[in-house]
C-alpha cells in the first residue's frame, strides 16, 4: 500500500519551497506562548532551515535559538501549519531600514493541513458496532483491528486488543479501512496517532487518532463531510430555549 499522504518528506518540501518562493504570508507564535505571535513572511527554504521575515515589526522573544514556535499560512485556499524551533536572527547584509529582520527557523518534521476543529463527536452507545483494520503507512505487515468507541469530524476512538497490538508510539501513521453505518462500501483514511493508554481492568488499550488529509484533497473532503452528515444525523435536536 502506498504512503500518499502530505506528511511524505518530498511532497511537504516541494509545498514548502514552493510558498517560501511566492513570499506567503504566514503566522509566527510561540508554542506555549500564546500571546506573543507575529506576522512574517516565508522567504526562503534553505538546505538546513526556513527563513521567514518578520513583516510587522521584530518579535524578540523568536529571536531567542531553541524557542519552539508554530508558524500557520494558506496556500490555494487550504490552510497549512508546520512547527519549528529558532536559530536565531539572520543578517544580509543590508541596512536594517531596507529590509525586515528575518529570523532563521529548523527544518520542520511535518507540514499538516490545518482544520478547524468542530468537536462534534458520536460515542459507541450512538453507533452500530464498528471495527476497523489498521494498517502502517510504510510497513504494511504492521497490522491490527479495533473496535471504534467515538468519532467525529476531527478523529476517532478505537479500543483495540493489547496482545494484537505492538511497537506503537505518538504519531504514528496507519491507513484505517471501515464501514461507515448506513454505508455499502468501506472507506479509507490515513490516521495520526495521539495518544494511547491502557483501558482499567481488561486486556485493551484506548487510543485516540486524528484524521490526516492525503494528496487527493478532494476525497479527503468528501470523506469528511460524509462523517459531518452521519454526526448531524445522528445527533440529537437541540432543545428549543425555554
């Protein structure tokens, strides 16, 4: 099975160069920090880091090597979020009045399409039962089924069985194939893992997964708004205001 994801090396660098050439506008924050953020623009992708330029002013606290920041921008109508850490400011060479102060920033790890979250979710006393077939991105003989205990636009729960799973960690990368209720067909996402523990007195572990957008953005969202419109059929009518 190939790995299309956005998340291959090559395709998030090829995106990355790209923009870093058009000088998109971009949003700098500190991660942890969240009131210290500031307009920049991607200037440049270099061999060994980013280079972005504070278009509104100096941010000092960026200026600071090792800070973790999160820098957001839209490219083509999608919106777009890498992390990064500092390494400082760079000099051109030209006067300071010519030119804004850029900031010198890590090669990013992963360039994810960013949502918005709605947190609209369905737990297991509202669905079918479901399982799913999990399947690594790159190893395909790393390979396992789970139950599914919620879902939503966002992600899904799934209870799996210890001894059936091993040599998972944070971030991982599995395709998930299900039957979506009221669906003859399967459908197939790629899924981030974000967390996993041990479900108290059994032989299973509760993991949390996030939906990953593939390089065929259009099935992706066609995907996503089948699981919106099984969320909103499945929900309850908001009581009316009393």
């Amino acid at each position: 099975m190939a790995c299309r994801t956005l998340l291959r090396r090559k395709t998030q660098m090829d995106l990355l160069e790209q923009v870093c050439a058009r000088g998109r506008a971009a949003r700098l924050a500190l991660r942890g920090v969240p009131l210290i953020s500031g307009a920049v623009e991607l200037a440049a992708l270099e061999r060994d880091g980013v280079l972005v330029a504070c278009v509104a002013g100096r941010i000092p606290e960026a200026e600071v090597e090792g800070r973790p920041v999160e820098v957001r921008f839209e490219h083509e109508g999608e919106q777009y979020v890498f992390r990064a850490v500092t390494r400082g400011c760079v000099s051109r060479g030209l006067p300071e009045a010519e030119t804004p102060p850029r900031l010198k920033l890590s090669l990013p790890v992963r360039l994810e399409r960013a949502r918005r979250r709605r947190h609209i979710r369905l737990t297991a006393p509202e669905l079918p039962p479901i399982e799913g077939t999990f399947t690594h991105v790159v190893d395909g003989r790393r390979q396992f089924k789970a139950r599914l205990t919620d879902i939503g636009d966002g992600g899904i729960g799934v209870n799996a069985r210890t001894a059936e799973v091993s040599q998972l960690y944070t971030g991982d990368l599995f395709w998930v194939d299900m039957e979506l209720p009221g669906e003859k067909t399967h459908s197939e996402f790629v899924v981030r893992l974000i967390h996993l523990r041990p479900v108290k007195n059994t032989d299973e572990l509760a993991m949390g997964w996030v939906f990953q957008p593939t390089d065929d953005v259009a099935n992706y969202e066609k995907y996503v708004r089948r699981l919106e419109a099984l969320i909103a059929h499945r929900q309850p009518p908001a009581s009316a205001a009393g």
